[in-house]
C-alpha cells in the first residue's frame, strides 16, 4: 500500500477484495470494491485505519492524513 496526499495506492493484491477506510470514531468513512486507488480527499486530518479484505485474509494499516 502506498499513500499519497489524496491517493492512497493498493498494492500486492489480487482482484476481489474490499477496502474500508475507518476513522479512530468507529465509522467508515470511505467503502470501495476492487479499486487499487483510492480517493480521500474528502478526509479530514487525522488517524484512520485502512481495512482490506481478500479472499479468507483481513489485513489492516494505520494512516495518518495531514
């Protein structure tokens, strides 16, 4: 996963999965199906944490956008 400003890069992974973008509030913020890039400028500064679902596997990664 690469994260750019306002992009944020999906990278190592196959076709089918899902991501969600979750504010440290519990709330997703952003829900994607199969796109490797990722939109968030509508995000606002903070801590978020970035949940990707493939095949039987959940991964996560900690963002911070400035």
């Amino acid at each position: 996963m690469v994260f750019l400003s306002d992009i944020l890069k999906i990278k190592g992974i196959g076709t089918d999965f899902k991501t969600e973008i979750i504010g440290v509030d519990g709330k997703i913020y952003i829900h994607s199906n199969n796109n490797k890039l990722i939109d968030i400028k509508c995000l606002k500064s903070g801590v978020y944490i970035v949940k990707i679902y493939s095949d039987n596997n959940i991964v996560f990664h900690k963002i911070i956008k400035q």
